[in-house]
C-alpha cells in the first residue's frame, strides 16, 4: 500500500496520479489525511496526559513522605482521573488506526510515469512483436478438438471429477505439461534464479501482503475451516518468504522462481474465450520473483521482461508484448508488461504472461526492508514478478500453430525433455 508520507507530502501529486489508473481518490485521500491529523492530535495530548502522571506519581510518593496524607489523596484522585482519560485516549488512538488502515488498503498503487491512459485492454500499447504467424492448412483445428483426436487432455472426465475448468492431462500430453515446466524452471535457474518450492495454501497474513487480500477473497478458493487460501500464484507465498524482513543492501537482487499450480475461482467468466485451455480454474505456472533495490528494479524489470521474451522465442511462438494503460493494469501494479502469443486456429492472441514492477506497494504491506551500508533506518525494497511462464494458453498454442497432417510436431527445444518429436 501507499505509504501515508507520500500521500501527506503529496497530495495532488495522488490524486491526479490515481486517475490514470481511472481511480478517484480524493475522497479518500481527504478522509486519511483528516484521520491522521486526528490520530497526531490524539497520540499527542495521550503523551502529555502519560508525562503529567509519571510527574504526579512522583509528587504523591512525596507527599506521602513527608506525611501530606490529605495533598497526597487529593493528587491520587486527579491521578485516577487523568489514568481513565489516557485509556479512553488510547481507544480513541485504536480506532483511529485502524480506520486509517481500511482507507490506506482501497487506495491502488500509483503508475509509473510511463503508463499511458487508457481504459481497458483496447487501449494498451504495442511495444514490440516477434516471430512468424504458421500458415496451417484448411482442415487445421482448435486445441479442445485435437485433444480429443490424439487423447491428450480430457475436458469432460475434468468436468465429472471435480468441475468445468479442471481438465486431465493424459499421456503425452501430461509429458508435454511436465516437459514445459521442467524447461522454464532449468532456464529460470540458468538466469540466476534460486528455485523453491513452496506450499500451495496461504494465510490472511500472506494474502494481505502481496495485495491478494481484502477485497479480491471472492478470486480465491477459501479453506474456510482452517482459514487458508488456495494460492491463485506462486508470487504470493514466493514474495511473503520475506515478510518481516530486514535485507542489506549488498544481497541484492533476491532472485526466485517457482512451479506451483494455481487456483482461481475466475467468477463471471463465460462464453467462447474460456473455451478449453483459455480460461482454467487449475492450471500449472512458473513464476520469476525479484526483491530489488528501488535504484535497481526497473533494470530488474527490464531483465525480466527479456528472459520471458527469451522463453517465447524459443517455442517458435509468434508473440507481442504490450505496455498496460493505466485502466487495465492490476491495483498493486506500478508498470505491467504483458505477453500475448498468436493462436491460429482460434485466430486470436492470447496472453500467456504479466511481468511486473510493484515499487514498494507491497513491501509496505509487507514490511519488507533494507539497510544501506552504514544506514541504520532501515528503507522499502521494491517487489517484482513475472510468469514465465503460464502453461494453458501456451500449450494450446503450441497443439495448434505445430499441427501438422501427420500430427503435432514438438518445439525442439523441448524434445530433449519430453523424449518424443511428435504427438500422433
């Protein structure tokens, strides 16, 4: 979240920010900073009504001494009095608090400088675009159809064993997932990034951190006995390793990646665009996380997006990366790329990766700190994340621009992982 000194050393500077991600924030921004005051006012007389009873307390121990029983008691009444005001007082100050802290968590993150206006996904700019559109042949067909035709992935025995949105993999094509997966994390490892395996569940403390939660519970699968979340990424439980944590500026940049599946209630999603593997409610990821210094991350970021673009390349898929306008970019986002690779059998891009620079929004949350050499107050780190990459919409690329009359052929960057060329 946005820290409560920026807002109050830049006020106008927020609100106008805030609009380019079409997000009124005046309202609010008057309402923290009006609670602020209030909770500065408070904090203070709390603190001058504390120092008045340390120095009666002494004054009666006085009295007492030199036998003035009746100062004595009549300072012990004033005493108590002052002791019920200080307690209402720091009521006061909880509620205030906390009040300030619903208001802080509505307010987005602000856009880099470079985030166009826009409204939503049409007005998203094209920064670049690569490789070949296949030119298939007239009886090429969808990824669910070939699925079916080579029995490498079951949509309906999905549907019978848990929902719509949960298919089986099968076969080959259960090889295929796990030889993309084990491909992105060997080049992920290769990039400097440490690899690590973490739980598949989080905690409201971890949801909170990396701006899951509150707010956005109704994405999540709920575990409601034990009050845990089924992980909609690996970027939350990956970036929540350094909840509460003070690094040194010389461990810079914490690099790690992760294969998790991931689960998203996608609640609304209907119609042709969630047709097979475009829109899943389980479906398997890499993701890249960097923890930077803030001179540094938007290098990070750079990298970042390139190692994705490396990884695309390499699946001979044609793609584009776009710059999000600000109405379509996440709340925690300060600037987002997304990766779209072309399907031709659908005849549509799809996107298959975001790539992320959240400046110190979520360290904020997750009071994730650093000490410079020599520094003793200890500042924010900023937070990154990438997939690299989302499997579904990458597979059913792949069944599609590779289908071939005698069947599906394999990248060759991946044959030596799935021990086949082909899917026939």
């Amino acid at each position: 979240m946005l820290t409560l000194k920026i807002i109050q050393e830049n006020r106008d500077f927020v609100i106008e920010r805030l609009k380019i991600k079409n997000f009124q924030a005046e309202n609010i921004v008057n309402q923290i900073l009006d609670l602020d005051l209030k909770r500065r006012s408070t904090q203070n007389s709390m603190d001058n009504n504390q120092a008045e009873l340390n120095k009666m307390s002494k004054e009666i121990g006085s009295f007492f001494q030199s036998g003035k029983v009746e100062e004595a008691n009549l300072l012990k009444e004033k005493n108590t009095q002052i002791k019920e005001l200080v307690k209402s007082q720091a009521e006061e100050l909880t509620s205030t608090e906390k009040q300030l802290n619903e208001l802080l968590v509505q307010l987005p993150n602000l856009p880099h400088e470079s985030v166009p206006a826009g409204k939503g996904v049409d007005d998203n700019i094209k920064v670049k675009s690569g490789g070949k559109i296949p030119v298939l042949s007239k009886s090429a067909v969808a990824h669910w159809d070939l699925a079916k035709k080579y029995d490498i992935i079951d949509f309906e025995l999905g549907n019978k064993l848990t929902g719509a949105g949960f298919p089986v993999y099968k076969g080959k094509g259960a090889k295929l997932q796990r030889a993309l997966i084990s491909y992105f994390l060997d080049k992920a490892i290769v990039a400097g990034y440490t690899e690590v395996m973490p739980p598949l569940m989080v905690n409201e403390d971890s949801g909170f951190g990396t701006g899951q939660l509150p707010d956005k519970e109704g994405q999540m699968y709920h575990v409601t006995i034990d009050n845990l979340y089924l992980i909609p990424t690996a970027e939350v439980p990956v970036t929540n390793i350094f909840r509460d944590e003070i690094l040194q500026a010389r461990d810079f940049p914490k690099k790690m990646t992760a294969y998790t599946p991931c689960f998203r209630r996608e609640a609304g999603s209907y119609g042709k665009d969630v047709r097979g593997l475009n829109r899943l409610h389980q479906f398997d990821k890499v993701e890249i996380v960097q923890i930077q210094h803030p001179e540094k991350s938007y290098e990070s970021l750079t990298e970042m997006v390139n190692h994705v673009e490396g990884l695309v390349k390499s699946l001979n898929l044609p793609y584009r990366i776009l710059k999000l306008c600000g109405g379509d970019m996440s709340f925690t986002s300060a600037l987002t790329y997304d990766f779209e690779v072309f399907s031709v059998a659908q005849e549509k891009w799809l996107e298959v990766s975001s790539v992320s620079n959240f400046e110190s929004y979520q360290a904020n949350r997750l009071k994730l700190r650093y000490k410079e050499e020599g520094e003793k107050k200890p500042l924010l780190a900023h937070t990154l994340n990438g997939s690299a990459l989302a499997l579904p919409r990458i597979l059913a690329a792949l069944l599609e621009n590779n289908q071939t009359d005698k069947g599906i052929v394999i990248p060759e960057v991946l044959r030596p992982y799935t021990g086949f060329d082909i899917i026939d």
